[in-house]
C-alpha cells in the first residue's frame, strides 16, 4: 500500500527540468502533465499522446496522470455549442485511457485559473514565494491583474494563463453576467452526467482541482470552494470516477476549510484520487503566500495532513505543489526543481515515520 509520488512536468519544449533530473528524487513514481499547445476545446490526437508517454516512459518514470485536460469556457457557461466541447472532452477521454492515463485532474473556474499578487515575493532568506493578497486584489481591474501576472512570469507560459482566452476579457466577464453560483454548478453536474460514464467504461478517473483561491472573485462565481459544494456536484453524479483532486493550498487557504478532515471525509467516500500538497502561510485574514513544505514554515500542520492520508488508505497520487525560487533557480513561479524536490523528501520522511510508528503499536 501507499501513494504514487508524482512530479509535475511541462513537456519538453516548455520546461527548463528535464525528466532526467526528476527521475533522480528519491521515491519518485512518474510525471504528471499534457499536452499544452492543444488548443481547449480540441480532440488531443492518439499519436501526440503516444508521443508524450514514450518519452517520459523512456526516461524510467510513468505516464498516468494528466493535469490538466481543461474545459473549454462554453461549458462552464452552459452555451449551446457545450455539446460538441463535450463530444470532444469524451474523445480526448477516450485516447488518453488507451495510453494508461489513469487519472485526469481538471478545474471549472470561470475565466481565471488560480492567481496570485506577486509571483516573487522576496522572503528574508533570499528565497522567492508567490502571494496572494486579498487587499492588494480588490484594487486591481481584471486586466491589470493579467498584466501583473504576465510580467512577472518569467517568460515562461503559466499553466491556466493561455493568452487566446484572456484576450477576450471583457465579453467573457459579458458572458458571465447570466451565471451564478447555481448555474455555473448546474453547468458542471451537466458536464459531469455526460462524461462519466466514458470515464466508467473506459476506466479513467476525474478529479476536479478545487478553485484557487477558493471564493468568488471579480464578481465571477466559484464552486469547487467548500465541503458542502463540492459534496453537491459528487452527489449528483455518484461514481467513484467523478472524484477529487485535493489540493490543501488551494482549499485550505479558506481557514474554514480543515483539510485533514476534508482528506477523511472524502477520502472515506473513495472520492479522493490526486492529491497537491503543499503549505501556506496566512499574512491576513484572506492573505498568505506559499512557503515551503514545512510544518513550521507554515500555516498548515503537515504532519496531520500526512496522517490523514495515511489513514484513509491512499493509494492513488500525490505531488508537492509549489515550492519557493531558491539556490539561484531561474524557473516557472512555483515550479522550480529544488524547492519541490525538497518537499517530496520531506513529505516521503513524513510518510516513513508515520507508517513505522503505526506499525509499532
Ligand atoms: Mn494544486
């Protein structure tokens, strides 16, 4: 028993880390990642993934999870057109469980992926943290925010910014007038209904990656925030393919969401198949920024976090989330190599102590 350790890729062409360097963390299992020039909303072709699988496959890693197949905007916006989104969604569904893929991590966030205020907040230790700040956010205008994103990427594309769709800011925030809280849920059971019975017939499991951070922002609704949300739209569609990708950065950075009592909660249901780890550390009451996996760095108790995944039993994957920009690293925010790689370290010493104590008593 036990947990797939994954690590998070971008591909050959946009990734300064080679799967050879990842292959040498300790305890490593695969990688998890996509193919990210595939315009949303089209069919991932067979060869391509085939492509992607042989080389991470030859590199002595292993090629199961997909994070992520995002979801073209007319189906979060219940369009007309969803249908045919969908039809492709189910094919692409389709290629990637004959390539093995076991587990496809996905969100349904209107308009904006996840979003921080600064991409290289310096800490006192010369180390870079990406933050987000509540107060700072409420000044921005949506496109100010995109401009401070872009800028402080590095050059590098971020996973969820694709230039195409933030170029159509304004009629998409006209689009979204129509859709609340309710309907954009609505939206995702719709979604759901329809492509989990692929997911049944062709064994791939669905894991939603919760809302980043996890409350409505710009007006726009959000609904992959709380338990009981995301209970509903399990619920509606009940298949243990319609699951969870549990972030505890993402849904923890609500302080009324206790992640190991999330991880129980729907880990007992069998609803958990992929889980990010990683610590924050709360600077207000809705501001924080992202240390490093430590307990004592952070906000979170990683031990407890690690217990509770331990004791549910979980055998599916996990990975560190974002780490820090540290030892001179040039990189993607969040996704550099060392501060991740120390995070796997210290979640594996976690896992080891916790499984031998356990096996003591
Ligand atoms: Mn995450």
């Amino acid at each position: 028993m036990g947990f797939k350790m994954t690590f998070r890729w971008f591909g050959p062409k946009d990734d300064n880390i080679s799967l050879e360097y990842i292959r040498q963390i300790p305890g490593i299992y695969g990688v998890v990642t996509a193919l990210f020039d595939i315009p949303v909303g089209e069919v991932w072709p067979e060869d391509r993934i085939f492509e992607l699988k042989r080389m991470v496959e030859d590199a002595g890693l292993k090629f199961e999870v997909i994070e992520s197949v995002n979801v073209h905007e007319d189906i979060k916006l219940g369009l007309p057109n969803r249908d045919r989104y969908i039809e492709n969604y189910k094919q692409t569904i389709k290629n990637l469980a004959k390539a093995g893929i076991k587990v496809i991590c996905y969100n349904f966030m209107p308009v904006f992926d996840w979003l921080r205020t600064d991409l290289a907040k310096k800490l006192p230790d010369g180390s870079e943290v990406m933050e987000y700040n509540h107060e700072m956010l409420k000044n921005l205008t949506p496109d100010e925010l995109v401009k401070s994103m872009e800028k402080g990427s590095q050059g590098f594309s971020l996973p969820g910014w694709e230039s195409y769709r933030l170029k159509q800011l304004q009629s998409l925030f006209e689009m979204y007038k129509d859709v609340d809280e309710n309907k954009l849920l609505q939206n995702l059971i719709y979604f759901l209904e329809n492509i989990i019975p692929v997911c049944e017939q062709v064994d791939v499991k669905m894991a939603i990656h919760p809302d980043d951070p996890p409350w409505s922002l710009f007006g726009l609704p959000r609904v992959v925030t709380n338990k009981e949300n995301i209970e509903k739209f399990l619920k509606a569609v009940d298949s243990p393919y319609n699951g969870l990708t549990l972030c505890t950065g993402s849904l923890g950075a609500n302080r009324e969401n206790n992640i190991p009592e999330l991880i129980r909660y729907f880990g007992k249901m069998g609803r958990i198949h992929f889980m990010h780890v990683r610590n924050i550390k709360f600077t207000g009451e809705r501001s924080f920024y992202e240390t490093s996996h430590l307990s004592t760095d952070g906000s979170f108790d990683m031990f407890e976090i690690m217990k509770a995944i331990y004791d549910i039993g979980f055998d599916g994957y996990l990975r560190p989330d974002h780490g820090r920009m540290i030892w001179g690293e040039k990189g993607r925010p969040g996704y550099g190599l060392y501060d991740r790689a120390l995070g796997i370290a210290y979640l594996n010493g976690l896992w080891e102590a916790i499984d031998k104590m356990s096996k003591m008593k």
